[in-house]
C-alpha cells in the first residue's frame, strides 16, 4: 500500500483538483480521507489517498 498526499485550494484549486482526478483514475484506490482546513480566503482540503500501486506484489500475485 502506497499514499498520496495533495492540498486543494478551495479559491482556485481547479488544476489541482484535476490532477488528482487524473491520479485517482489512473490507480486502484483503498482509501480517500479528506478533511477541510478553513483559513477565509486560504481555506483548503487536505487529502490523503491509500493505493495500490501496479507494480506492487499485491496486485501481480508475487507475494
């Protein structure tokens, strides 16, 4: 099991809310914690996401 770690914008976190769709899409995902940082105009989501990585021996049957 892998993690990723990312911070979204609230104001203005489009392109980063779009990279983590494109990670998102592109592992198999465990688990998504996220948790809203309010700061007024700096407000943000943390985000934690647990995957399986492709080349893991979990997901090639290498164990």
């Amino acid at each position: 099991m892998r993690l990723h770690f990312t911070v979204i914008p609230v104001y203005g976190g489009e392109t980063v809310a779009a990279a983590l769709d494109r990670f998102l899409v592109s592992h198999r995902i465990l688990d998504v914690q996220r948790h809203l940082i309010g700061d007024g105009p700096a407000s943000a989501w943390a985000v934690s996401v647990s995957y399986v990585d492709s080349a893991t021996p979990e997901t090639s049957g290498l164990q």
